[in-house]
C-alpha cells in the first residue's frame, strides 16, 4: 500500500558529505513521523534522526551538528543532509515514516520501512 524509495547513497571520503532523499507513495491519508535509521556491520539498528508532520526533530547524539533532516511534505519527501562525515557513520540507512492509509470503514495506522541504502565513509 505504501512504498518508500531511497536514494543518494554512496561512497564518501571522511569529512565529505551526502544528501539521502526518501519518498512516499501510495495509498496514503496522512503523513505522519518521517525518520532515518542506521545500521553498522554488526551493530544494532539504531536512529538517526525523525521529523514529525508539525516539523519538530530529534537526533541521535552523534548525529547533532553534522546531520540535518527535513521535510518536503508537498512531495512526501525526507531528507538527510550529512556533512563532516566519519568513518563511523558507515552503514546502511533506513528510511521510516508513520503514515495512515484508508481501509473499508476507516483508516489503519502503519510504520513502513524502507530497503535501505548504503553509505560508506573512506578514505
């Protein structure tokens, strides 16, 4: 009912930076959360950073001054903007909205993710 695709992965040199795009589409009555995770070799997913529909954010700790995210809500669009990238931001991203979509008598709530795109910080 609703997919997600991501894009703007890539390889990066350490201080370098990146644009991740992720859009919606489908059936969808209302967008909701918007957010990236990540996932390093090993490691548990963890998040990066979410926007909800009023524009409020919140980061991860790590991600504070060199990650920017926003919203294109016209366009059902997330971006992350990264900047002044390290190697430890190697991993592969996931895009996550929350979003409501129409089913016989009303609406449904759903938190969809998406295929994920690889980010790789070396030099």
């Amino acid at each position: 009912q609703v997919q997600l695709v991501e894009s703007g992965g890539g390889l990066v040199q350490p201080g370098g930076s990146l644009r991740l795009s992720c859009a919606a589409s489908g059936s969808i009555l209302r967008l909701l959360s918007m957010g990236w995770y990540r996932q390093a070799p090993g490691k548990q997913r963890e998040l990066v950073a979410t926007i909800t529909s009023a524009g409020s954010t919140n980061y991860a700790d790590s991600a504070k001054g060199r990650l920017t995210i926003s919203r294109d809500s016209a366009k059902n669009t997330v971006i992350l903007q990264m900047s002044s990238l390290e190697a430890e931001d190697t991993a592969v991203y996931y895009c996550n909205v929350g979003v409501t979509v129409p089913i016989e008598g009303g609406q449904r709530y759903l938190q969809v993710w998406g295929q994920g795109t690889l980010v790789t910080v070396s030099s």
